[in-house]
C-alpha cells in the first residue's frame, strides 16, 4: 500500500551502456524532489525513456544507482508505488476499458475501487466507454485509457513517457489542466517524458533539458507558474518566456553535440 | 439457398469424381465408391458406430492428456525460464519417436487395454500444441510485459494476468491442428493387440479383401477428422480469438557462443540418456527388449556382428532417404503452390480448400496401403504418401501467411497501379515466410512418420519394415537402434530447417528472429 | 525376472494360503489363478480351440481364470511371454527360434500347426502346382519373409534366381488384379478371402514340399516350466480339449468364435471356411495316436534342418514335451 509519505528521487553517476555498445545514459547526477512533477525533454533518442525505465526498476544501470527515497527501485515496485504509462498505450486487447484500469490495481495488489475506476475513466474523457474494448477506440482514447491505469494505482511515483503523442491538441491542453491536480495532493513524484515544449511548461514545476545521446543535463530550468494552467497560460508572457529559454537550451545541446553538428 | 448452392457444390463434383474413379477400376479390388460405401455403411452401422466410439473415446482422452501435457510443460517453462530450451528439446526429441516402434513397447509397459492408444494419440498431439503456446505466450508485447513489472509483480503474475489469455488463440490454433493427429496415434495404437476400434478392422479389412468395408473405414476416420477440425475451428470463433500472426513460430534459441551451443546440445544428449536409461531402470523392463544406452553401444561398436548392424540400419536409411525427401519437398512444393495459386484465384478456393481438408483428414495407416495400391508398389505411391503429410500443414499454414502481408504496404502498391501478381511477389510472399518455415520444421517428422508407415505397411522396404522385422524376430537391439537413428535424424533435419530459417527470416522477416 | 512377476507370484502364494488356511477350498472363486495366453494375431477361428476352453468353462473348472491377449500387425507376442505378462505366448518355431537367440529363454511346449500354413497361392488360370513351376513368375511377399522361399527353392532344388520377388503388402489384392502370378501367404487367409470374393485361388501347400516347419508353436520360459507346471498343464489340457472339439464341429467353433468378438468384424462365412481348412493342417495321424499338440524326435530333426536353412541353429533343448506328456496321460 503506498503510505502518504512523498517519495524524492535520486539518480547517481547513472549509466547505461546498451548490449549493442551505444550509451543511452552516461554518468548522470540528478534529483527529483518528492511531490513534484519534472519534464524531461530532449531530441529524439537522447536516452530519456531509458532513464525512465531505469527509474522504473524495468532496466538495471551499467554502473551508478537509482534510488526512489534511499531504496532501489525494484523494491519500491514491489511495494505498488510506481506506475508507469508507456508511449504505446499497451492495453490488454482482451479487456474492456473498465477492466483494463481495474487490472493495474489487481496487479499492484490493491483492494478493487470501481469508484475510482469510473472517476478516472470519466476525467481522462472516456465516459460512456467502459465496456468497450481497445480494439474500437482511436489511438488517442487509448492514451488517455493508459493514463487512467497509470493513476489507478494512486500511484507516489508516476512515470510518465510520451503520454499525450497521440492526443489531439485540444484535449491535450485539457488534460493538462485536469491531471496535475488528481496527483498533486497524493504527493505523487512524477517524471514527464515528452517532445513538446509548450507541454512540459504547462504540466512540471521543473524542466530538465537534456543533451543527445547520451544524456547529459544541458539545462535545469524551474517553471514558477502556479496551478490550475488553463490553456490560455500558453499566450502569456511568462510561459513564453520558459518556453523560449528551455527551446534555446534544446537547440543549444544538439549544436554541442560534435556527432550531431557534424551531420 | 443460394449459399448452401455453392457449399453443397464442391462436394458433389468431389462425390461423383470419386464414384467415377471406382467405377473405372472395378474389379480390381483397389477402391469403392460413394455408393458401395453408403450400403456398407447402412448394412453395418453397428459395427462402425461400436469401432468408432473405442477410437475416438482413446483418441479424445489422448488429445486431453497431451494438450495437458503441453500446457504444463509450457507454464513450468515459462515460471522457470532456464530450462525452457531442454523441455523443448526433450519434447522435440520424445515427438520423433516413431510410433511404429514405440507402440509394442508401449503394450509390453502397459499390458491390455487402451493405454498405448491413448499415450499414442497423446505423442501425436502435444508437440503441434506446445510449440504454437509457446509461441502464444512470448508473442506478447513487451510493453505488457513492462507494465506488470512496474508494478512490482513477477512471472507468475505475467503468466496469470497477460500471457496465458494472450496465448489462448495460439492453443486453439494448434489444437485443431492436433486434433486429426489424435485420431492417427490412437489408430496405429490399436495395431498392438487392441481387441477393439477403427484400427483393428482396418486390418481385418485389408487382409478380407473387403474394399467396401475399407473405403467405408477411411470415409468415416476422414469425416471425422474434418468434423474435429472444422469444430475446435468454430469453437476459436465461437470464443471471438482473433487469429494468431504465426501459429508455429520459429524456436527463439540463444544464439550465444559455439561452445555454448555444444554445451546445450551435451547437456540435452546427456538428460535424454539419463530419462531413457534411468526410466527403463525406474519401471525394472525387462532387458530382453527395453534395451539400455550401453545396449546399442556394444551393438554397434564391440560386437563381433557390428558391421552388419551398420549396414543393415545405413541400407534402410538409404532407401528411406530416397522416398522421404521427395516427397517432403513436393509436399512443402504443393502446399505453398496451392495456398499461392489460391491468393491469385480465390474463386477456386471453395473447391480446393475442403478437397485439401479431406484429403489431409484420411489416416495414413487407412490410405497407406490403398495409395500403394493406387499408385503402385513403386516410388511413386510413397512419396505421394510423403508429400499428402506435409502438404496439408503447409498449405493451412501458407495460407495463413499470406493474408499476414500488411495492409498499408499492400495499399501503396495498388495506389502504383501494381497487379495481383507484383503484390504477391513484393508483399504476400516475404509474409509468407515465417508460417512456411514453421510448417517445414513440423513437417519432418510428420514426413518420416509417413515414411516408415508406407514402409511397413505396404512396401516392406527401408526403416519402416526394418523396426517391424527387428520386433517381429525378436532383434529389439536393432529396434531400438532404429529408433534412435529416425528420432536424431528427425531432429537433426528439424534443426537444419530451423538454421535455414533463421538465416533467411533475418533477411526477410527479422523481428521473428529478434529476441 | 521380473519384479511385476515377483509381485504377483508372492501375492498368489499370500492369497493362496489365506484361502487354505480359512477354510475356503470349495469357493473356486478364491482359487483362481490369472493367467494370460498371448495369441498371435487379431481374433478369429485360427485360435477357435482356446475360445471354446474358455467358452465350456474348462479353464475354469481347472482353477484358471485365463485372459486371451490379441495379437495384431504391430503387437508383441514375445516380450508379454518374456517379462512375465503372459505365461504362454503363440509363435512359430522360426519366431521362437529367433526370440531364443537374441537371449530369451523360451521352450516349444506343443505345436498347434502339424503341418506349416504356408502356401503358394495362385489363380486357377495360371496355377503354380509344385516348386518345378516357380522359375520365371512373379510371387509376391513381404521382403521380409524371403528366406522362407529360399528354404523352400533349396529343398526342391530350385533357383530362387530365375523366381521374380515382387514386395506386396500382405494382401490378394496384387494377385487378383495380375501384379503378380503367386502370393506368399497362409492357406488360412487370403485364398479364403478370395474364396469368399468369389475368387478360386489355386493353392501349393509348401508343407507338401519338405517346408516342414512347425507353426502356431506354444512357448513358455524355462523359469515357467520349472516353478509353474501346474498352471502349464492346465493350460494345455484345455487347449486340446478346445481344438479337439472345434475339429468335431467347425461350423459351430466359427460360431462361438464371431459371437465370442462381435466388434471384431468378422464374418461367418469367412470364418467357417477358415476353420475347415485350418484343422487339416492340426491334426495329423502323430496326433491322432498321441493328441493335440504332439511331436517326435524325427519331427525335431527336421525342424531343426529347415531352421538351419533359414539361418537359425538351434538344439533339440529348445523343445519340451513334458507338459504335453502329462496332459494326455492324464
């Protein structure tokens, strides 16, 4: 059962050398603060969904640890803390959507809540589509339907990795607004991989700009813009400002990268 | 109306040519038809419906244990995966086993009674489950996989929760394969002193000269077969099972080092010698025929009749060699040429598909001595015999295969304007691949079991009739020196296949390779 | 030994015993010793003399309770005996000779078969009457059964070079449709299947031209006859008394025999043509003046000759009369 308690993360000289040779991660110093949602965004293949995993105990690291409040992450996943969304949606095609959010509970060996189920079902915007199965949703229901199993768990670390890449623009933004707040008072720890900058300002406190792979910290930038963001934060000023910093940052770590700038 | 029209169609034309066919060699005692068979039949419904009811009832508890047998074999695998790659080895090396041989060794074992017909149709069955569920079973994406791992849970739960229902329709696909197999091993089951069944009156058909009584045998034994298949079919479709990509998938072994691979192939040599050996200990058979490992040693190498030995077992195995592969290969040939011609001409499908069905459905050890007959004692009829066993898997798995060629790619070429045949070349015949490959590894001991049935039964040649008259004089070292030649023959083509595969699929097909 | 055997031998003796001891000698039930005769092929009248046994009660009546194992195309006949499943099996004197060699320790206990059923078989319209007609046709056989054809070519000094082999399965079919001009086969199968299709076959009995081997042979293990004589003589006295009343009435042994095995397919006609050409080949005048089952030294003699030209040695030890001794003095 996850306790209350928030849960930081700590990632030291983190690195991952791939069997084929490449190094996603190399030598990485990062932390997560407890309670607090951080996006990483980086280019194509930079290695963020492998320090995902890695955070995730899916992936052991060559050298370096993870550790979710001073424990590896493997034990923290026994106990049901963790919950992840991956960028295929992954639901069961033999399960209905109800089923399919239910199921994470079943595996994180948590009482049934169908309460919640239908709550999450309702929020991410599929009511009215508990029974049907994946096969008849479109490929952004079916993201939404992943996110509502990552959050069934009421998970302490959420993990989540490109979540939205299917959604369309407007119910992304929606999303934004009405997520952040379903896992700020759980205290949930949550890492957001995405692509999008204008994404990362509207859902983290915090966005870390990593380089090409491997990934290395290019910059470190806090998002001090308050909750709920509606979708009209995007046109102010403020936002703009980070966005621009954090797409400066992005473009300056692919120019650094010799292997990159040589193409 | 109209679709019963076109259902009834085909089998009618399929009915008359049959009719035809008898009536032009009447007199000759070779084949009945329809008409014959019908009297027969009218004239003795008790005799078959008492013949049938023993056959199926050792066939269906045979088809119940070795799908059992599968399935947990599979789940022990799939809690412990080290020793995935020895159960299926030791499973590959028990399906090789030719049932001629293990048959009267089985009845010494178990006495009177239905065990060596029920563990027949067992043998014959659960290889054709087990490889499709395992493939099944690690067709999942890893994605499902990472999901039941973040959340802290372990194979078991994996198994519970996302692979043993993601493997469903793989289990169906390769039961209703099974499921004719089934019918054969208890059959040839019955060849061992059963007192009862569709087996023993074939015999005693044969030898009457009853060709009525045989035909009416084979009808019954196919009907049966298409019943069987055509029903564990609509119970997949009854269950709403989407159809598996590829039902017999290629085995995934660790490529691993040289050494490494010698060192598996010992330690899967070693665990057999140890099961054969230690079994035979185990259960106290008598060594006048359960012959031990240093047996057939001493055999072959200390005794003073040794070079005898040696060339009678390598002159059997030449003049099966010669027959098998023929028709091994025109089966593989016809079966992908038939699903191919089909895919161009679908219109034909409706008349050849049940034809295919039929033809595959009639036990070997009815149709050996009849298609000998047919087609003479030469090496015609045995390597149509041959090719008829491969082909029928070949042609169900082609097919299948063909309509795996993805859509999106097949729309680009049609919006190029390209033709039936340019997709099939580009797009259906590369998608082909990975089903044509898996039949062709089924297909060798399904060739060398027909092989060596045609062989005894009727051509008195090769190492059919070898393992017969070795048991009938009481030579059981050279049974079971046979047997050990046709089971590591059967595995070694099965591994030359699969290494052909492997290479090939890398080219054409590599995410069935990966992993 | 084996310890299926030991087992039982210990549990009969144990059950045995209790019987004895409580007083329970005239409930035959309590006495009755199992015991298992392996025949050497499907059902029919060729072993009609053991189905009247059992049918009479015979076996009964002598403390048995015998279990009549088929045989068929790819049965064992020899292990069962070997390992103690069967007490007495069905095998020719070539099989049993063969068997004898590769270590099991087996006796001739009587020879069902006086003269051997082998024949040439042949059409009315081609017949091949003696061995002098051999050369030049094609007789069809499985392979495997050459060397009783070489037996034959030898003792009628024969080539069996200018003989065409034709491999057939076993079956008249070959013969019918003019593949071949002879089969080898039995005077007891497929001529009566060709019979009974309306088919007249022309028959040479290779027993008429020195193939003297003895056929459907009894075997037991010496262990057998040495801990077990009682059970063998009972055994073998019900036999001869089962074939000597199915030769008094062969119509009715085929009778008992299709309603004895009603899933066997067999058919009356077949069986009662079976049954009238079988018994000739059992009886002879040796068994008419010493009974069922019979031999002397000089039909040892000869055997052992043929078996020589069929490549086996074997000695005079591999027969033993004593069973059928005390079968019919008694």
């Amino acid at each position: 059962m996850p306790d209350s308690a928030s849960l930081s993360i700590t990632c030291a000289g983190l690195t991952k050398i791939h069997d084929n040779g490449v190094a996603a991660v190399d030598a990485l110093d990062l932390r997560f603060e407890a309670g607090r949602t951080t996006a990483l965004i980086g280019p194509s293949g930079c290695g963020k969904s492998t320090l995902l995993r890695l955070v995730a105990g899916l992936d052991r690291p060559t050298t370096g640890t993870v550790g979710i409040a001073g424990l590896p992450p493997v034990q923290q996943a026994r106990r049901g803390v963790i919950s992840m969304a991956f960028q295929d949606p992954s639901l069961l095609p033999w399960l209905t959507l109800r089923k399919n959010v239910a199921l994470a509970r079943k595996l994180a060996r948590q009482p049934a809540d169908p309460r919640l189920v239908d709550e999450l079902i309702a929020l991410v915007g599929l009511e009215g589509f508990q029974e049907t199965r994946p096969a008849a949703l479109s490929g952004g229901m079916r993201q939404r339907a992943a996110i509502a199993r990552a959050l069934a768990t009421r998970p302490q670390v959420l993990l989540l990795d490109e979540p939205f890449g299917a959604v369309d623009e407007l119910t992304r933004r929606q999303l934004a607004r009405d997520l952040p707040p379903l896992w700020q008072p759980l205290g949930t720890t949550t890492l957001l991989v995405t692509h999008s900058v204008d994404e990362a300002v509207l859902l983290a406190d915090r966005i870390v700009v990593l380089s090409p792979r491997p990934a290395r910290v290019v910059a470190d930038l806090p998002v001090p813009l308050p909750h709920p963001r509606l979708p009209q934060l995007t046109e102010t000023p403020a936002f703009r400002r980070i966005a621009a910093r954090a797409l400066q940052a992005l473009a300056q770590g692919v120019g650094d990268n010799p292997a990159l700038a040589a193409q | 109306m109209t679709a019963l029209a076109r259902r009834a169609g085909p089998v009618l034309l399929l009915l008359l040519l049959w009719q035809l066919a008898a009536t032009a060699t009447g007199g000759q005692f070779l084949l009945a038809g329809p008409a014959e068979v019908a009297a027969w039949l009218s004239d003795n419904p008790g005799l078959v419906g008492r013949a049938l009811s023993v056959t199926l009832a050792s066939a269906a508890w045979g088809f119940l244990a070795g799908n059992l047998a599968a399935i947990l074999l599979v789940a022990a695998a799939m809690l412990w995966p080290p020793v995935l790659g020895l159960l299926t080895g030791l499973a590959l090396i028990v399906f090789c086993l030719p049932l001629i041989a293990t048959g009267p060794i089985l009845r010494v074992m178990m006495g009177p009674g239905d065990g060596p017909q029920v563990v027949l149709a067992a043998l014959a069955v659960y290889y054709t489950t087990l490889i499709p569920l395992l493939a099944g079973l690690r067709a999942v994406p890893s994605a499902w996989i990472d999901l039941v791992a973040c959340l802290g849970r372990g194979h078991l739960a994996q198994l519970v929760h996302v692979r043993a229902r993601a493997a469903l329709p793989y289990l169906v696909a390769g039961m209703q394969i099974a499921a004719p197999a089934a019918f054969l091993g208890a059959m040839v089951g019955e060849f061992t002193g059963a007192e009862r069944g569709m087996g023993v009156l074939t015999v005693r058909f044969i030898r009457d000269l009853n060709t009525a009584a045989l035909w009416s045998l084979a009808s019954i034994a196919a009907l049966v077969s298409i019943a069987v298949y055509l029903g564990v079919g609509a119970a997949g479709r009854f269950l709403r099972l989407e159809r598996p990509p590829v039902i017999l998938a290629p085995p995934r072994l660790p490529q691993g080092s040289a050494g490494r691979r010698l060192g598996r192939a010992v330690l899967l040599a070693g665990a057999t010698l140890v099961l054969w050996w230690g079994g035979m200990e185990a259960l106290g058979l008598n060594p006048f025929f359960a012959k031990r490992p240093p047996d057939l040693f001493a055999a072959l190498f200390l005794a003073p009749d040794a070079g005898a030995t040696w060339q009678a077992l390598l002159q059997a195995a030449a003049q099966t060699a010669v027959f098998v592969l023929p028709g091994y290969l025109a089966g593989l040939a016809l079966g992908t040429g038939l699903a191919v011609a089909l895919s161009l001409v679908p219109a034909l499908s409706g008349l050849v598909t049940p034809l295919a069905i039929a033809l595959r459905s009639v036990p070997v050890v009815t149709t050996a001595p009849l298609v000998v007959l047919l087609l003479g004692q030469g090496a015609l009829g045995t390597i149509a015999l041959v090719a008829l066993m491969v082909f029928f898997p070949t042609f169900v798995a082609c097919q299948h295969g063909l309509q795996q060629a993805p859509g999106q790619i097949l729309d680009i070429l049609r919006s190029h304007g390209a033709g039936r045949v340019p997709q099939m070349r580009h797009v259906r015949l590369p998608a082909m691949l990975p089903a044509f490959f898996a039949s062709a590894r089924m297909g060798v001991p399904a060739a060398i079991l027909a092989v060596t049935v045609v062989e005894w039964l009727a051509t008195g040649r090769g190492l059919g009739n070898l393992m017969t008259l070795s048991a009938s004089l009481s030579d059981y070292t050279m049974l079971w020196l046979t047997v050990v030649l046709v089971t590591l023959a059967s595995v070694l083509c099965h591994g030359g296949v699969a290494w052909i595969e492997r290479r090939v699929l890398r080219l054409y097909a590599p995410e069935q390779v990966e992993g | 030994m084996t310890f299926d055997r030991m087992n039982r031998r210990d549990f009969l003796g144990a059950t045995a015993g209790l019987a004895a001891s409580a007083g329970l000698r005239a409930q035959a039930a309590w006495a009755q010793v199992p015991v298992a005769l392996q025949l050497s092929w499907l059902h029919s009248v060729q072993f009609a003399g053991s189905y009247i046994a059992l049918d009479r009660g015979w076996w009964r009546e002598a403390g048995l309770e015998v279990s009549l194992l088929q045989g068929g195309p790819n049965a064992p006949v020899e292990p069962p005996v070997v390992a103690g499943n069967a007490l007495v099996g069905i095998s020719a004197a070539d099989y049993a000779a063969a068997a004898v060699a590769q270590g099991a320790p087996f006796r001739i206990i009587g020879v069902a078969m006086q003269k051997n059923p082998f024949v040439i078989a042949s059409l009315a319209d081609n017949p091949i009457a003696s061995p002098a007609d051999l050369p030049g046709k094609r007789i069809g056989m499985a392979v495997s059964n050459t060397p009783v054809l070489q037996a034959l070519c030898s003792l009628n000094g024969v080539d069996i070079a200018a003989v065409q082999i034709v491999p057939t399965q076993y079956s008249a079919q070959p013969l019918v449709a003019g593949q071949v001009d002879g089969l080898l086969c039995w005077e007891t199968d497929l001529p009566v299947a060709m019979a009974i299709q309306g088919i007249e076959a022309h028959t040479m009995l290779m027993a008429d031209h020195g193939y003297a081997l003895q056929s459907q042979t009894y075997v037991a293990t010496v262990d057998s006859l040495a801990t077990r004589r009682k059970e063998l003589v009972a055994l073998m006295a019900g036999e001869a008394r089962g074939w000597d009343a199915c030769r008094a009435d062969t119509d009715a042994a085929a009778e008992l025999t299709v309603r004895m095995f009603p899933d066997a397919g067999m058919d009356l006609p077949t069986q009662q043509l079976q049954a009238r050409r079988q018994v000739p080949l059992m009886f002879s005048d040796l068994t008419d003046a010493h009974g069922f089952g019979w031999w002397t030294d000089e039909t040892v003699e000869e055997n052992i000759r043929i078996l020589s030209l069929l490549g086996r040695t074997v000695t005079r030890d591999l027969w033993d009369r004593s069973i059928l001794e005390d079968v019919h003095a008694g």
